[in-house]
C-alpha cells in the first residue's frame, strides 16, 4: 500500500476562526475527498491511521480538530465561548465547504466518530455522497447502562460546577474522557444526554429540521462491548435521519484480535483494521 503524503493545513471556520487540519493525498489520483469527524475531545491524530489507510486505497482524507481541541485550542481555555453546536455549525460545516471548494471534481465522503457522526445530522453539507457513523448515537442517558447514566450525571451535577469555574475548562482527562474541553462544550453535552430524546429532545437545537436536510445515505457502525454505544442509542440515532437513508450494523467485539472494541478500538490498527476495508466500500 503506497504511503499518503500528509500536509498540515489550516481551514477558517465560518466565523473566521482557524482550525488545525491534515491532509492526506494518496499517491496517484484521488477517487474521492473523505472527511473525519471526531468524536468529544478527540484530536484529529487519534484518526492518523486509519486516513492512511484509506489514502493507500486511493481516498484523499481530510482530519481537523474542534475549535477548543488540539491544533485548534488556544493558549488559554479559561473564557473560550464554544458549544457542541459551534462544532457542527461553524468548524464541521467549514471543513465540508472547504473540501468541496478546493475538490470540487471528486465526490465527497464523511466518517463521523459519535459526536462526528451526530454533526453529519446537524449541519448536513449539500455535496456529501456517503457517509459512515463509527459508534454515533444519541446520548440519551436513559438508553445507557445504569452505571454510565450514574457517571454522566454525577459529572453534570457536581463535577462540572466545581471544577469548570476553577480550572476555566472541564478537566475531561482526569476522567478519561479525552482532551481537556471548553466548559460550554461539557455544559451542553451533559444537558442534552440529561434530556428526554437528547438534542431531539431540545426545542431550542431543532434537531429534526436539521436532519431533515440529509441527502446522502449514512450506515452506522456499532460495537457490542461499546459503552456510550449502546445499540438502542444508535438505533435512535438512525431514526433521526429522512427515511430509508441510515442502515445500522453491529459488530460483536469478541470477533477481533483480543476481544475488545469499545467506543474507541475501531480508529486503532491493532483492533480495527480489519474493518476499515469496509468502511471504504460504504463511502462509494
């Protein structure tokens, strides 16, 4: 498999803000541009792997962090404004402008990780073709196990309004939940996993009009052992989109080199790889 040649770029959100971005060219023409979007708090090189993978299959693939996130987070998080839906509306959006700006002869994919998967729905880009949510649910914490709806609430009620006034960010990393992340991102996150139908369940979001502006057909991928994956949560997930556009598949983890996927195991080439292939052949 020829090796991808990686270029670091920059990309302006829609409000002007500039996100840290990666490109990945594969060594003869591209057949298409696919987009990742990470999950909460995730960096953009957690995805490095499998962009090459697929750039040795012929796919150009463009990684950027969140605004708050990695490349993309400024010296100080302490009275940094940013919101899950400033995510999906300013910075994923951006990204899917860019592509489809600078690529306009190619198709266009998108691979979204949970909350990636999620802002496919809430800020739908017109060029998209195909799209694959890996571990995209909705965070409904009724669906979950009683022991992750615990956490989440503990975090929300009394973690969060102790620590994010201190520390000017939500220190997600002292709770193995990734990079530490804005304190509005953390608020929203946990207001809408603490609501009836999550961000369905919130007038305000008008998740199902946004949804509502999908064309491309999205096939989402879950994992047995997975805990913020639980099957109810992507199956509603699914149910979001226009009708007959998601399909949902579920992979057991005990058929993987050492059992396990969980949320994260699909994007690492010791437990994943074995499905990325796969995931080539959904985007078209």
């Amino acid at each position: 498999m020829a090796k991808a040649m990686v270029e670091t770029v920059t990309i302006a959100a829609r409000d002007g803000l500039r996100l840290a971005a990666t490109v990945f060219e594969p060594a003869g023409a591209a057949r298409s541009t696919v987009i990742v979007q990470a999950a909460t708090a995730v960096p953009q090189g957690f995805y490095a792997a499998f962009a090459h993978h697929l750039a040795g299959l012929g796919r150009r693939v463009v990684t950027f962090d969140y605004r708050g996130i990695g490349g993309s987070r400024p010296a100080t998080l302490r009275g940094f404004r940013a919101s899950m839906l400033d995510w999906a509306d300013l910075d994923a959006r951006a990204v899917a402008d860019h592509a489809a700006a600078t690529w306009p002869d190619r198709p266009l994919g998108l691979v979204g990780h949970s909350f990636g998967g999620q802002a496919f729905g809430l800020a739908p880009h017109p060029r998209v073709t195909h799209a694959v949510g890996i571990a995209a649910q909705i965070g409904d914490m009724r669906l979950f196990a009683p022991a992750v709806a615990r956490r989440i609430r503990f975090l929300s009620r009394y973690a969060a309004p102790a620590l994010i006034p201190l520390a000017g960010h939500f220190p997600a990393g002292w709770f193995g939940m990734g990079e530490n992340m804005p304190g509005d991102v953390f608020r929203q996150w946990t207001r809408w996993c603490l609501t009836p139908g999550y961000f369905f369940g919130d007038p305000a979001v008008d998740a199902a009009g946004r949804f509502a502006g999908v064309k491309a057909p999205i096939h989402l991928l879950g994992f047995d052992d997975d805990p913020f994956g639980p099957k109810a949560a992507i199956e509603g997930l699914a149910k979001g989109f226009p009708a007959g556009l998601a399909t949902t598949e579920f992979i057991a983890a005990g058929t993987v080199p050492g059992g396990k996927i969980g949320h994260f195991g699909f994007f690492r080439a010791s437990t994943g790889r074995l499905f990325w292939d796969g995931v080539d052949a959904r985007l078209g």
